[in-house]
C-alpha cells in the first residue's frame, strides 16, 4: 500500500487541515528563555528561530482516506458516491435540513444512517432523527455533521466500523467473556540486569556496565518517541504533566530532563564515533488537550537546547464516547458527540502515517525508544535495555521492575495458544486481567508473591519500549498499519451489566504491539524485556497528593506521587555516590520521614545532571572519595566536571559550560542550606506545589558557576583558579 505523502500546511492551519487525517509540517514558534520555572528572555524574531517539525495526523486515518489521498482525490469528493444513495438518509433527515450540510458533513452522516439501519438496531437515531425545522438550530446540526465527519475519517473504516466494533466488545464485556481463554500464561525468560552487581548476568551474558556500553555504541542510530498526550488531572494539576517539575533543587521539567539526557547521548555517540553530524530526534505525541501548552512549552525554553527540525509533534485525536451497550454516541448536547482519548496505543498508527518510522530507516536508524511522560528514573535504563536489545536481537523489549503481587500495574507473561503455537506470544497483562487469568489454571492460586522473592514472578512492565526499527517498519507496513487491538472497559452500575455509570469508548494500549509483532511476523517475532530494580528506573507521578495519603494509610509503599518521585531521584542518586565510593547515608525504607502524609527521604538531596553524568562509568570516573552528610543537597552539572574528596555539608550548586575542564578537589562546605517545609493547611499556593504539600526552603548555598571556556581547579576554600 502506498503511503500519502505528508502535506506541507502552516502550524496553526485551519480546521479543514487537521480533518484531513494528513501529516503536516512547518515552522515552529519563536524561542524563548531557559529552564523550566526559570525566567525567559524576549523571543527572537519569528525568521531566525529554530523550527519544531509538526507531524499532526488524525490518530486512525481511515483507509478510503488513504486511497484517496494517494489517487489525488480529496475526502470531500467522496460525498458524490454516497450523494447517490441519500434515499434512507433523507427519510430521517428533511431535505431542507440536508441541504445546509457541507458535502463532507452528508457523506459521513449518510455512511452512519446507511449502518444504523442496516445494523437493525437504530442505536444512534437520537443522533440524527427528529430534527427540528430549518431555521431552529441550523448551525448546531452543521456542526454536528462537521464532528461526525471529523470522527468518521479519523478511524480506518470509518465511524461505522469503530461502532462495529464497539458493539461486538462491548457485548463480550457484558458476557464476561474472557479475552484469555485460548491462552495459559507462564512466566517468561527475560534478561535481568542490576546497577550495583558487577557480576555477568547468566542469562544476559553481560554486566550491568558492559550492557550499558553496548548501548552506547549504538545510541547514535536511535530515535526517541514521548507519548504526553494526558493532562495532569489524576495528579491534581490543570497543566500538562511534562511541564511539571521533577526536583525543587533544580526545577527542571520532565520534559527538560528528557530533552538533556537524549542531547547527552547524543554527544556521548559523537565522541564514540568521531562523527559531529550525529542528531537523535524526538517525537513528542500529543492530543488536543495538551498540543498547544506542550508547543508553547518548547518555544519558552528553546526547545531545551535542540537543533532546528530534531523534535516533530505528532497529534492524536479523541474517539467518540458510547454510552451504552449497543453503542450509542453519548452527545455531551444536543448538537455535539461527547469525545474521550483513545488510548497511547494510538502512537504506533501515528508514527505510521506520518512517514517517520520509514525515513528513520531510510537514514540507516536501528531501534527506536518509546518513554512515558513521567517517570524521570527510567530513562536511566535506556542504554543497557538497548544493548540488551543488540546482544539478544530482539524485535522488542520491554522495560520491566519486580512487582508486587497484586500491584496496579501490568505485567509481562508469556502466553501459550492452546491449539496453535503460531499465536503464542510474550505480552502485557493488565493487573486486572491477570489475577483471574492465574486464577483459572494451574494452582489456581492467582496473583500471589513468589515465597523465595516476596515479588511476584511475573515481571512488571514499565511500560518504557525499545524496537527494532527494520522489525517495526515491517510490523507497520501490515494490514493493520500500526492500530492495535483495542478494548474495551466499561464501568457498570450493577451486577445485570446493562447500563454504565458513565460513557465509555474504544481504548487501545502501546504495550500491545507485540500483537501486531505476531500477526506479521508469526513464531519469528522475537520479543524480550530487561528487568531492572526498582530504585533505579521506576517510579512515576502518577497520583494525588490525597489518593497517595490514602494508599499510605492502607499500607501501600509506592503511593506515586509528585512527592515520592522526587524523593525516589534523590535515593537513586545517593546509590549511585555510595557505588562510586562516596561516603553518603542511602535511604532505606525505615528512614523514610512523612512529610504531607507521604514518606520521603530525610536527605541527603543529590542531582546528577545529565550534563554530568549518563552512564555508571562516568559517575565512577567523575566522582571519587568524600563525603555528604544526610541534611545536604547538591546538584552537579558539565561534562568535564571532575569532583574529588567532597566535603559537603550543606547545600552546593556547580554548573560548568561547554569546553570548561574543572576538575575540584578537596572543597570543604559548610551552610545553612535547604531544608523541606510543609504548606500549611488551608495555605493559598499554586497547584504545582500544593501537588507535593511542600516547599523547598533555600537558606544558604555555595553556587559555582563556571561558563567560560578552560581549564580550572577548586581546592578546600572554594576558590576558581584558572590553570591554563
């Protein structure tokens, strides 16, 4: 099948544009000042500023979209086909009626009428029956048919195929059908790597270390997918979750700290290969909530210190909301189709009608890393899951953590096909699958700990991916062309499973693209994952401040708050200082203090930037002896900064430019510096901080700043001295 070309179309292009379901490109909004929460400086003129490439596509684009875009032919030219055989339409809808729509709002709403009839059901008939006259409400029906139109090219096959199958799973659901029932799972083989053993991992083969070098031989022909399409309500904030900030040492965003990290491999990869051309390029998929604030986000911090064109922007659309079990479209109002997101599984379909995965292969790229938007540990396993990837030859591998039986959180199990082992794949099991699923074979004992481990043998998934591009590209070139397999999942309002408690929709999930793997690729589908600990690459904000007070009180220990993922950076940043050698108190989970009503840690408060270090060889080269008493913070950052026998008690800040080799050795600290304040109840403070329950109180601090080009030492007394 032949792809559309992308269309060129001006960013902020009209509504006619966006329905289309085509990729558009064009030039960014000017760039502005720094970090997250730091001030900006005045934007430059719009023609000198670097430019976001902008890949906005409908997240499903209909496949008569498709043919049509390729033969030249517009979707509105389609209405003439369908204009023919208006005849049950317009025994619903009155002729003067019909005759205000567009000729693409009478085309998707004949296509909906045809089914509806056809179906026997009339389930949507409050949608488009009993009309009133022309000259009542006339625009409110355009519109209406404009959004059935917009919905109707937005998914392959059009509205009536997402209503197809919409009711066939949403009587599954009602009948309790088991999504499983072909399946036995069993615990499947992974690779299992730990930071602080130095010890070969017997089935990976590899260290830790010798995992994460391998990556970074092959970081440089890597691309990187953000999936932000969610606000962050569940957390108690109105923003956009990745303008959130991750630590009040630095207030530096999760979108600033991904943005660093990928800009330190990629010049870790221009070191290893002597190549300056080397450019890893980001694309962010957002939805119509958090499209423009996550555009605006990048134009106030110029775009985070990347080049012009090295992040594109692909947008999802929402899916119409069902409000019951035959279907029916919820109207949030007469005249208007309610809309709910359909799921980060959206992505995978995104990436392909966009075009990037095939020009990411035409440029010679091998893998591609898929990340969520807050979970700022897990980008430090990017590296070793990729040389994982490398030594196993793996078409995917998943991220994974131990998991506690019962946790909320998806599992990896490998699924065996009663019948036929063609369809026996490795794959995400939602928690609340997974527990029945055990339950009905074997023991029967469903989602309980292993006694050995306490964890259960099921490893968790972090949803955090690595695929193998050449695989990928292959995987969505299929019939499906990248849309994977949706569900359903109603919340009822009684035990007869007839009525919701309110409207639910299609859903579709990232993590199940090993379906899509198996489809087009059979038993040669080669599907792994890496298991890391915990401390190191998961723990995200998720939750409330409130809901994660709840989780405490019921004697949860991983409530995934804005609190408790701060406090967990801290604690992964005190172990990786004890394994290089620093002498620093590390956080068990007896220290833990409760401030808010959420456990974290006492201190010390330790940031490594990216800037400074990515890889474990560069901390263990870059810091060595000293010490850090646990009422400390301390943030380091440079990539030639060399730190020495430390002497810290209190707060210290060091920031090195580009080409600035500052080696300290010896510094002695001693103040005041921060400390953790509880708001008080009541306390009128912005969102974005009544999220955590505190503030970050910044007595004294010892702050070097070094920008220009040299080398430099700092001895006992804290002096700069140039030494060149």
């Amino acid at each position: 099948m032949t792809r559309p070309s992308p269309l060129l179309l001006p960013l902020l292009g009209g509504a006619a544009a966006l329905a289309s379901g085509f990729a558009k490109s064009s030039p960014f909004l000017p760039r502005g000042g720094g970090g997250c929460g730091a001030s900006t400086s005045p934007s430059p003129a719009a023609s000198s500023a670097p430019s976001l490439a902008s890949a906005s596509a409908q997240s499903t684009a209909s496949a008569s979209a498709a043919k049509s875009a390729t033969s030249g032919t517009s979707l509105s030219s389609t209405s003439s086909s369908v204009e023919a055989d208006v005849g049950p339409a317009l025994e619903v809808v009155s002729r003067p009626n019909w005759d205000l729509l567009s000729d693409r709002g009478k085309a998707a709403l004949s296509r909906l009428i045809l089914w509806d009839l056809s179906s026997g059901g009339h389930s949507q008939r409050h949608a488009y029956a009993d009309w009133p006259e022309v000259g009542i409400e006339d625009q409110g029906k355009r519109e209406l048919a404009e959004q059935i139109a917009d919905l109707d090219g937005s998914y392959p096959g059009g509205l009536p195929e997402y209503l197809s199958k919409a009711q066939r799973l949403l009587k599954e659901s009602a009948d309790g059908t088991n999504p499983f029932e072909s399946f036995v799972a069993s615990v499947p083989e992974g690779e299992s790597l730990s930071y602080e053993d130095p010890h070969a991992n017997a089935h990976a083969g590899m260290t830790f270390a010798q995992a994460e070098e391998a990556g970074l031989a092959g970081i440089g022909d890597t691309a990187f997918v953000l999936v932000a399409g969610g606000l962050g309500e569940r957390l108690g904030y109105g923003g956009i979750k990745l303008g959130l900030e991750t630590n009040l040492l630095t207030n530096k965003c999760y979108l600033e700290v991904y943005a660093k990290y990928i800009q330190a491999m990629q010049r870790m990869a221009r070191l290893k290969t002597g190549n300056d051309r080397v450019r890893i390029p980001l694309v962010i998929m957002t939805s119509d909530d958090t499209d423009p604030p996550t555009r605006q986000l990048l134009a106030d911090h110029e775009n985070f210190g990347f080049d012009e064109g090295q992040v594109t922007i692909v947008k999802q659309d929402k899916v119409a909301a069902l409000s019951n079990v035959d279907a029916g479209l919820s109207l949030a109002s007469r005249w208007v189709v309610e809309t709910k997101p359909h799921g980060h599984g959206d992505v995978h379909h995104l990436l392909y009608r966009s075009g990037l995965v095939d020009k990411w292969v035409e440029e010679g790229r091998k893998h591609v890393v898929f990340l969520q938007d807050t979970n700022a540990l897990v980008i430090n396993s990017v590296l070793p899951t990729l040389g994982v990837s490398v030594a196993k030859g793996f078409h995917m591998n998943s991220i994974c953590i131990p998991r506690l039986a019962g946790e909320a959180a998806g599992a990896i199990a490998r699924l065996e096909h009663k019948t036929d082992p063609e369809k026996s794949l490795v794959i995400n099991v939602e928690y609340n699958q997974l527990d029945p699923l055990l339950s009905s074979q074997g023991d029967r004992l469903g989602d309980v700990p292993d006694p050995a481990t306490g964890y259960s043998p099921y490893p968790g998934n972090a949803n955090n991916l690595v695929l193998e591009l050449n695989a990928y590209a292959k995987t969505l070139a299929g019939e499906d062309r990248g849309v994977v397999v949706e569900f359903v999942n109603p919340k009822y309002k009684d035990d007869t499973r007839t009525e919701f408690k309110k409207p639910t929709r299609l859903e579709c999930m990232m993590q199940d693209v090993p379906k899509l793997f198996q489809k087009e690729m059979g038993s040669e589908a080669n599907i792994g994952f890496t298991t890391f600990d915990r401390w190191f690459t998961f723990s995200p904000a998720k939750n409330s401040l409130e809901a994660g007070v709840e989780d405490v009180k019921k004697g949860g220990t991983a409530p995934g708050t804005m609190s408790s993922a701060e406090s967990d950076k801290y604690v992964q940043n005190q172990r990786k200082l004890k394994f290089a050698g620093v002498d620093v108190d590390v956080t068990q989970e007896v220290d833990l203090v409760p401030v808010a009503g959420i456990p974290v840690t006492p201190g010390p408060r330790i940031i490594l930037c990216p800037g400074f270090a990515i890889t474990q060889r560069e901390v263990n080269e870059k810091i060595s002896g000293g010490k850090i008493t646990k009422r400390s913070s301390l943030v380091l950052e440079g990539e030639d900064l060399k730190v020495k026998n430390l002497d810290l008690d209190g707060a210290l800040v060091i920031r090195t430019g580009h080409d600035c080799d500052v080696t300290v050795d010896g510094l002695v600290v001693r103040n005041s510096g921060y400390e953790i304040a509880e708001i008080p109840d009541g306390a009128d403070v912005p969102e974005e901080v009544a999220i955590r329950g505190y503030t970050m109180v910044k007595h004294e601090v010892m702050e070097i700043i070094i920008n220009k080009p040299g080398k430099y030492h700092i001895g006992a007394d804290g002096e700069v001295r140039q030494v060149d």
